[in-house]
C-alpha cells in the first residue's frame, strides 16, 4: 500500500509540476495580451455590472439564475479552505514571497476567467428539464469540435465532485474545526452537514444559488472584516510586511524560527499552485456556474466571472497571507489551518481570533460542498444525460456523510492528480477558442461605445 501511496504521490508532483502551472500563467498571460489588460481596463465595469440590473433582460432571455446568483455559486466552490488553509501552506513552504506569486497567478487568472465564463454563456445548451448547461465540456464540444477532450473533462469533473474538493477534505474541515473550537461530536456535525446538504443540493441550481447569494457575501465579509481588524490594530507594521513580502518573491527566505528557509523557485511554485487551488482560474469549474446566468452576453457574464478571481485572491486570501506574515505565525511551528488560527489568535484575542478562523472555515468549507455538487451534477448530465441526476445527487450526499470518518489518503491524492488532469483539456479550449474570445469581445466594447455616444448625441441635442 505504501509504495501504491508514492507512486501517486510521484504523479501527483509530475501533474502540478511546472509543466501544468506555466500553462496555467501562461494562459493567462497570452490572454492578457490579446485581450489588452482587460482584468485591469474593466475591472470597475465588471464590478458595476454585478451591483447594478441588466436592462436588456426580458422575461424570454436564457437562463436558470441572476448573474450575481451565478458568481455567488461559483464563489461558493472558489472561496473554501484553501483561502484559509492553503495560503498558510503556500506561506510555510515558500516564505512570505509566496503571497507576491499568489497575487501574480490570480491577475492573469483573471484574463483566463473572464474567457472561461464568455465561451461557457456562448455555448451553453438547455437540457432535457430545460435547465441550462454548459462549461469546458460544451465549448469543448461545440467551439473546438472534440468530443473525446469534452468527456475526459466531465469524467475527471465527477472524479473531483465525488472524491476530491466537494466532499471528503471539507466534510473533515468541518468536523474537525466543530470538534476542536465548539466541542461537538463528529458524529452530531456530520449528521447535520449530510441533512443540510440534501435540503439545498436537491432542489437544484436555484435552490443552490439561493443559499449561496445569502451565504457567500456574508461569509466573506465576515472574515474579511475580522482580518482587516487585525490589519488596523497593527498599521504600524504593515509597510514592513508589505515590504518582506516583496522582497520575499525575489530573494531567498533565511531559515529561523519554525520556517525552514526558502528559495525563490520555491516561492514562486508554492504560491502560483496554491493560488490556482484556490481561485481555480484555468481549472474549468467556474464557468460551469456561470453558463447558469440569466444573461443575453457572454461577454457581460464573462466581466462577472473574473470578479470572482479578484474576491477570492487578491481580497480573501491577502488578507489571510498580510495577518499570517504581520503576526510572525508564518515562521511559527504551526501549519495549516492551526498557522492561521494561531495568526489571529495572536492579532485579537485568543478566543475571538479561534472563533474568527473557525466560523470562516465551517462557512467556506460547506458552501465548497454546495458549489461543487452542482458542478459535478452537470458533469454527469453532460455523459449520461438528465437520468443520472438524481443517481448521482444521492451518491454525493452518501459520500459527503461518510467523509467526516474517511482518512484516505490514496483517494485524496488520485482527487488532486484528476484535478489537474482538469485543466488540461480546459486550457486547450481556451488557446484554441482565443480568435473567439477576442471577437466577442472586440464586438462587444465597440456596440457599447457606439450606445454611449448615441446617448450623448441625444442628451446634446435641443428640445424642440
């Protein structure tokens, strides 16, 4: 069995190895350019987009969900236990630069979302219940005319939905975290996930985004205003942290203290591989959620879509990187999830900063659950059509009461492998499908720019 566990582990470390995250970055970066720093130029329009209604809706456009509903339920996959535990990770094994790569990874990641959620509206079908569906495996299908790319992507989407990031490392997060801050038994928290899960994963994608577009935002906030406190309490050393963090990225990280020293590639590794864990830019999930959007462009949706980059990254996960560097816990003996409890533990109270982390991690953990039960769920329509829904709904939700009492590592490490095997044929997509991408949205900005001047001319022009 050990030597089956490190031949994965071996395969595991060739699949996220640089090969996958330089086409990851690379991607991004290609897209950047061709898109002319979208992720930057319309940013404050794609924020807009999602606070403000869609005029041009009527009650005939497509669509199963709001847009805000969609990005809230991708959102509800995004931000999870890597915005807490996989930033201490990156952190621990890269230094404090790992943060600087982290930021890196997410700004090009955003190009490669924005494309994603474009080609998933632009190709999206309507199924058999008249729900609709789309993601990697329709633009595979439909844009790049390769159906054997387009199942091999479901086929690993189910294998990460069943095995991997929806069930099993959430289910223990969660236990774990009710067991050591609130004392309750494993078997108690498990048996109120499993029944909370199949009330809201039964009823759908509405049902899904329901929850999601109440949860989502408040989880958030409540973290991130737990950790901009601890920001605030300690102003005086943010510059310097800042500061490290730079300097980090390009130089070596010195052994002491708990930390075992860093070079710069391995800044650079940890903090591009766990921030592509944890915004999933390029991976091929989120765009399944967006193809669910109430939308008549693809490319509005894909301006949403890219949004969720910039929440998860560059907002959750620098606040959790600037407290863990700001209260020293990255060079502390701890990791994981215990570094960052022991971070804001140190920035409040010892009381408040545990339940801070852990309240953040029960939310983010469950709602990964949700966002990916629906993922999966379209996966499986996409191979077998709607009669394996409800098959498979069941099966998630028998797994997800068994994870709590799993400690599998073999199917843990076969779920990280499957999940990079994810992006492979999502990415070629991308490269492929880019002519499209640039079109729609070359075609888009000129029809918008066309009715802004339209509206001047007509608000210029005298009354008679």
């Amino acid at each position: 069995m050990s030597n089956l566990l490190n031949f994965f582990s071996t395969l595991d470390s060739w699949v996220w190895g640089p090969p996958l995250l330089i086409l990851l970055v690379g991607t991004g970066f290609y897209l950047t350019l061709r898109l002319g720093l979208l992720q930057v130029l319309k940013l404050p329009l794609a924020i807009k987009y999602i606070f403000t209604k869609d005029e041009s809706l009527t009650e005939e456009s497509e669509g199963d969900v709001s847009s805000f509903a969609a990005l809230c339920t991708a959102l509800s996959a995004t931000i999870g236990t890597g915005n807490i535990v996989g930033v201490a990770t990156a952190i621990k094994a890269g230094g404090p630069g790992a943060l600087f790569w982290m930021w890196v990874a997410a700004f090009f990641g955003m190009a490669t979302k924005y494309a994603e959620g474009l080609l998933a509206v632009k190709y999206r079908v309507k199924d058999a219940n008249g729900q609709m569906s789309g993601g990697p495996m329709y633009y595979i299908e439909k844009g790049l005319k390769n159906k054997f790319l387009a199942k091999m992507f479901a086929i690993f989407g189910v294998g990460v939905a069943f095995f991997g990031i929806g069930t099993f490392p959430q289910v223990n997060a969660i236990t774990q975290a009710a067991k050591i801050s609130f004392n309750i038994p494993i078997m108690l928290t498990a048996a109120i996930v499993t029944i909370l899960v199949a009330m809201v994963t039964l009823g759908g994608i509405k049902s899904i985004s329901a929850v999601a577009e109440k949860v989502v935002p408040f989880m958030a906030g409540f973290y991130i205003l737990g950790s901009l406190i601890i920001l605030t309490l300690n102003v005086n050393i943010l510059p310097n942290t800042i500061s490290l963090i730079i300097k980090s990225a390009f130089t070596p990280t010195a052994a002491f203290g708990g930390f075992l020293g860093a070079t710069v590639i391995k800044a650079i590794q940890s903090g591009i591989a766990r921030g592509v864990f944890s915004n999933e830019s390029g991976l091929g999930s989120a765009p399944i959620a967006a193809a669910a959007a109430k939308t008549n462009s693809c490319v509005r949706q894909g301006l949403i879509s890219m949004t969720g980059t910039f929440f998860d990254t560059i907002i959750i996960c620098t606040m959790t990187g600037l407290v863990l560097v700001m209260t020293g816990a990255w060079n502390s003996d701890f990791s994981g999830a215990a570094m960052t409890t022991y971070a804001f533990k140190s920035g409040f109270s010892p009381l408040v900063g545990q339940y801070i982390v852990t309240i953040g991690l029960l939310f983010f953990a469950f709602t990964t659950i949700l966002g990916w039960n629906y993922y999966g769920e379209r996966c499986v329509e996409y191979l077998f059509g709607v009669n394996g829904i409800k098959p498979y709904k069941y099966i998630y939700i028998v797994l997800v009461a068994s994870g709590a009492f799993l400690k599998l590592d073999l199917i843990w490490i076969l779920a990280d492998i499957v999940n990079g095997l994810m992006a492979i044929p999502n990415l070629i997509a991308l490269i492929g499908l880019s002519p499209v991408i640039i079109s729609e949205t070359k075609e888009y900005f000129e029809a918008l720019k066309l009715e802004k001047k339209r509206q001047l001319e007509f608000k210029s022009t005298p009354m008679k």
